[in-house]
C-alpha cells in the first residue's frame, strides 16, 4: 500500500524519519519503552527510537509508531487544546493516535490529528535538542513542517545492554524520587492534624481537671446548719 506525500512515497511496514527544516528528528525521549513517554526533537544518530513506521488507518490516515517501543504517537490525556503534549502509549483505535499527511506547497509534509484538527508542533517553535512536540493550531510556521526519509534499509542502532540497565536504574531512581515527595508532602499535612488532635486532647483534659477542681473545691466548704423547722424547735 502507497500514499504519496511531497516528496516521500509512505510504504507500510517501512521506517521513517520525522524530521524538522534544521534535520533533527522526532524521537522517543531517553529510549523509554514505557507509554507516557515523551516525544521530542535530538540530532539523528541512526537510532531505531528515532525511527517510525505508518499504519494505515484511512484515506491518508495513519497511526505513528516507533520502531524501538512498538508504541504510537498519542495525544496525552485526550487532549485537543492548544499545547497539548505528545507522548507514546500502547496502540489503539483512538482517534487520539490518528494523523492525516497533508503535503505543502514548499515541499515539506505536515501532521493534523484528526481528534483536536491541530498540528504536530514544536513547543514555542524550539528546535534544538529536546525540543518538546505538542499539538497547535495551524499557523504555517516551519515548526509545523516534516521532512520524511525512508531509513529502512540501513543499520538501526538498539540501546546497548549497558544503556538499557542504566534506563532501568534512572525509572527506578525516578519513581523513588516521586515516592519521596509524596512522603513528604504526606508528612508536612500530618502534623498539622495531630496538633489539633493533641489540642483536643488538651482541653477536654485541661476540662476535666477544672470540673475536678470545682468538684473538690465544693466539698470542701463548711457546710451551714440547716434550720429546724419542726414544732418542738418553735415550742422552746
């Protein structure tokens, strides 16, 4: 199956380079195999989670998949405003992971998803290394154009044992990381509910000592003779 785009003839089941004007590529940030991952613009090293394949999904409709991970181009959350981020997520029949190639006049090709109908962008248009993808509004700025190069053909670069036990070490690290400021975040609430509970504790025993005192207080006062009231009393 062929669809024609500018300049690139897209071929199921072949891999891709998404490239911006400058030749950065779009990439699975740090090789994360985990969905949530961030998608983002690195110079092209030959490696195969920077390299991406298009399943078809309609008439000039594909869902986009990285070659490392297996995962697809995802809208995070389901989001469709403005500056929602891309990251990768486990494929699926979302309109949330579809994308319609529109070619331009100027050669390049363009990415709308057909959820929100905005474009694959470059967050405030930075495309240096680590630049942020998101979605934005057409607004026909360089940061809204691909360039597509088949990369098939040529050796892919896998992370190295090496690479993936430090990744693993790093999501380890990352999730402790987050566990910690959640501790403390936890820790920095529970103070505040055991010093009114100690508060509490405080009065109702600072109460109970006074209703004692009172009590003690009272018995120990001389008590008055009552009168007599009989006839014999009225008598004498």
């Amino acid at each position: 199956m062929k669809k024609k785009t500018s300049e690139t003839v897209i071929v199921e089941g072949r891999f891709y380079t998404i490239a911006s004007p400058n030749g950065r590529v779009l990439e699975v940030a740090n090789y994360n195999p985990e969905s949530g991952a961030a998608i983002q613009l690195w110079d092209y090293a030959g490696a195969q989670w920077q390299q991406w394949t298009f399943v078809p999904v309609g008439a000039d409709t594909y869902r986009i998949c990285n070659r490392f991970t297996g995962k697809a181009i995802d809208l995070c959350l389901g989001g469709t405003a403005d500056g929602t981020w891309l990251h990768q997520w486990d494929c699926n029949t979302g309109r949330g992971q579809q994308w319609k190639l529109e070619p331009t006049e100027d050669g390049y090709v363009r990415f709308r998803s057909v959820l929100a109908g905005k474009y694959l962008d470059l967050y405030q248009a930075f495309s240096g290394n680590g630049g942020r993808a998101q979605i934005w509004s057409d607004n026909e700025g360089t940061n809204q154009r691909w360039i597509l190069k088949d990369v098939t053909d040529k050796n892919a670069i896998r992370p190295s044992a090496a690479q993936l036990e430090k990744r693993v070490k790093e999501q380890v690290e990352e999730a402790a990381q987050e566990a910690a400021k959640a501790a403390k975040k936890a820790a920095r609430k529970a103070p505040a509910k055991k010093s009114a509970a100690k508060t509490t504790a405080t009065r109702t025993c600072r109460a109970k000592k006074t209703a004692e005192t009172s009590a003690a207080e009272t018995a120990a006062k001389p008590r008055r003779p009552r009168k007599s009231t009989s006839k014999s009393d009225e008598t004498t």
